[in-house]
C-alpha cells in the first residue's frame, strides 16, 4: 500500500490549517503512530485504519508501524477519531478511538494509538521536548525514550550496556501503561528487557539497541502479555527539532534449502510461501536466497505449501511456524529438513556483534542437512579453524579472514570429510553465511551461501 501520497496531502491539509490562523512560532509539532498490531484484535496484522481530524478526514489505510510527521498544528484541543479503514468510504466506519488531545504553543509530542492494560484501544500524547538541545554539537550522546504502550500491567524496564570499562546499566520500575521515562546514554550495543514488576524473570528480550551520537530513540512496548504478542516498535531520528521519525524494522532473508528428490518430489521443489496470511513469496524454489525483506517488528505466522500456479499459497501448508521478528534484528528463515529428514523452518541471527571488524570476513556455519552431528573445518595453510559438535538447528561461527579458505564437513569426531574440501575466496568487509543441506543417502548433500556486508549488519 503506498501511503507516502497519503501523508504528504494530510501534511498539507495542516498546513493550510496552520497557516490561515496561526504564525509560525505558535505551532506544535507532532507526530501520529499506529501501534496497534491487528492480531491482538483478531483482525489484519498490518490493521490499516483511517484517522479524522475535527471531521477531516486526514489519514487513510494507515497501517501498524507507520509514523505521519511532523505535522505543524496550531495550539489548541483536536478530536481525534480512529476507525478501521474504509477505501470506499474513508473516515465512514464507526470510531473505534475517539480522543480530544491539546496541544500547547511550541511543544514536541507523539500521539500513539495503542492498547491499554486491559486490551482496549486507546490513544495517548507523550511529550518528547528534548533537553539536549535542537542541534547536535561537537559531541552528544544519544538520548533513548521509553514508553509503556502495551497490554500488559506495570513493568520493569532494564537498559544494559557490556563493552569494557565503559559497561553501565538502567532499570527503571514499576513503570505502568501510558507512562514514559527519558535517558541520556554511551553510544554502542544496549539491550532492552522488560520484567513484570517486581519480578526477575523476562516477558521480553533482550533487544539489542544500537545508539549512535547525535540521535534520539524512541521505544515503544507494543502487544499483548496475554496474547504472547509483546514487542518493540523503535524509531530513531536526528536531535534538531522536527527531524523525522524513522522505524527500525526487521531485516530477514528467506532461504529455500530442501532438494525435492528428498521427498520423491521434483529436483527444484517450488514452493509458496505466506507472511501473516499475505502470499509473499509464491514459486519459491530450492536454493533461492531472497535480498534482504525489511518488515514490521512483531510476531509472524510462517506457512510454506507446495506451489499452486493458478491460486498460490493455496495449498495446505507442509511447514507452519511462528517467528518473533525484532526492531533492528537481522534474521533468516531456512526450510530445511531435520536430522530424521522431515520439512522444518528454523530462524537463525545474523548480527555478529559491533566487534566484528570491517577488516575480517567471518564463516557463520549453520547445520540443516538431514544428518546427525558433524564438524566443519576451514584451512588455509597452516592455520585451521574448526567448528565441533555442531547439530541440526545449529549455527557456529569460524573467525576467517579475507583470502582463499578450503572448507570440508565430517561426522563429529572424524577426520574423513563427507564433503569438500571446496575452496572459499572471502574479501574483507563481508560475513559469509553457510548453509549445509540435503542428504547424504541422496547424494544432494550441498553448500548453500549468503554473502552480507559487515557495515549492513553493523548499522
């Protein structure tokens, strides 16, 4: 759904607003955040939903996730009314949130529509005038603001830092729905938890949030406790007043690693491929790597069925599984077989940490051939790395570098490889992701490999 020309007309509608009655310097800058995810209603994950402004109708088909902003209004109260998108009526349904929200003379605020302790649909302003200043100096440290728009009871919300000296830790407690909290932090990997109050044991995490000087960060827990739903919305934007709002989505890449003749089926066994009920990848085929999918944070429903050329993914599903998709997270989803030869999927990271160096072209080695453990060995020269005990569902990491590798796999324990050795060229500045699959009985036993730079996993 293209809803750039959507925002951009209800930029515009303010603006007229603005201007016909109000200068400048008076106005309020805000942004607006759909966080309501369609599966904790039993609706569209994605829940597209059209918003009023004092009866205009201003945003339409505005879908979980997204971000409208910064809208320039002048001071003064708004009836905001939410209802569930109408194409062929905008702004015609029912309201299911309704909302008089003030807006005072020269304040930053966020107006998010989420879900209250007890599940209900509500919406709520947050301040976020940042102390720090509008524009970023010769040095400033990033400023993170956490906001408690989930449903779910009071919580703890825990912010830790492990890097040497320089190792800090946040909690902040009994922080209840539609409250928030501001921090100002070192730069580099923090991890996000949250714990119900009181409590040592997680509900969510940790999640990793990497801050960069002179950005400010905004985290929203977003979900349903209940529904096993919990998640992170995340926006980063710049420190000068009025920068934009961007999300940190998930990055996955889809991997189809299971050879047909494995199943009596044809060699290149197409398949069709469904995200939250939305065909997304239909005549899939064995050993298709897609680019990297930026989604939405949240929960997704994974189902893979044999292709249908003339309805696809409309065959039942061979493999069905749920995966949490995190803010800023970079995964793969493989279709493999397990040891015993059955259809999986398994999801694997694929962030290798900040202390990777752009200089290293690091072998992450992940075991989803049907056959029992094995050990991989990578050598070059003189210099051997080897990975040991790896099982199915595994992944493992040999700290290679650039030039000419011979890379081979055998059975745990032995040294007669069952395949390779094969040569492997690694350049500087990229990680190399290896996939073993097939079988051995059917002699479809093969590498499979993503190659990604080491500064797209770092960002």
């Amino acid at each position: 759904m293209k809803t750039g020309k959507k925002v951009t007309g209800l930029i515009l509608v303010l603006f007229l607003l603005v201007t016909s009655a109000y200068g400048r310097s008076s106005n309020a800058l805000v942004y607006v955040i759909h966080g309501i995810a369609g599966q904790d209603l039993g609706l569209a994950p994605d829940l597209p939903v059209d918003v009023a402004v004092d009866d205009g109708c201003v945003l339409e088909g505005f879908t979980y996730g997204q971000v409208a902003g910064p809208l320039e209004l002048p001071a003064g109260t708004y009836k905001i009314d939410i209802s569930l998108a109408e194409t062929s009526n905008p702004c015609g349904n029912p309201p299911v949130i309704q909302a008089d929200v003030p807006f005072d003379t020269g304040e930053t605020a966020i107006v998010i529509a989420h879900l209250l302790e007890d599940g209900t649909p509500t919406a709520t302003k947050f301040l976020i005038n940042d102390s720090a200043g509008n524009y970023c100096k010769n040095s400033c440290g990033p400023t993170v603001f956490l906001h408690h728009t989930a449903a779910a009871p009071e919580v703890d919300i825990e912010l830790q830092r492990a890097f040497g000296y320089l190792a800090g830790r946040r909690k902040l407690k009994n922080v209840a729905n539609g409250e928030q909290a501001k921090y100002k932090l070192l730069s580099g990997d923090w991890s996000i938890s949250l714990f119900p109050a009181g409590f040592s044991d997680r509900v969510l995490g940790p999640i990793k949030l990497r801050v960069k000087p002179c950005k400010s960060y905004f985290v929203f827990a977003s979900g349903s406790l209940d529904k096993d739903s919990l998640t992170l919305l995340i926006y980063k934007s710049g420190l000068k007043k009025g920068s934009e709002l961007e999300l940190l989505q998930a990055i996955v890449y889809v991997v189809h690693g299971i050879p047909g003749e494995d199943l009596g089926l044809e060699p290149d066994l197409p398949v069709d491929i469904s995200l939250n009920g939305v065909c997304a990848l239909p005549g899939f085929t064995f050993g298709e790597i897609t680019d990297a999918i930026p989604l939405t944070p949240g929960v997704y429903n994974v189902k893979i069925g044999l292709a249908d050329l003339d309805n696809p993914c409309n065959e039942p599903a061979v493999i069905e599984a749920d995966v949490d998709l995190f803010a800023g997270s970079n995964m793969t989803i493989i279709a493999h077989l397990t040891e015993e030869g059955e259809p999986t999927a398994s999801l694997f990271p694929n962030q290798l940490g900040i202390g990777w160096s752009l200089l290293r072209a690091p072998s992450v080695v992940h075991h989803t051939a049907a056959a029992p453990t094995v050990d991989v060995m990578a050598r070059r020269g003189r210099r051997l790395l080897k990975l040991e005990g790896l099982s199915n569902g595994d992944q493992g990491i040999l700290a290679t570098r650039p030039g000419l590798w011979q890379i081979s796999i055998a059975p745990s324990g032995s040294n007669e490889p069952v395949f390779g050795p094969v040569d492997q060229l690694l350049h500087r500045r990229n990680a190399y992701f290896i996939y073993a699959v097939g079988t051995l009985e059917n002699d479809t036993f093969s590498i499979l490999q993503n190659i990604i730079s080491l500064r797209d996993l770092n960002d």
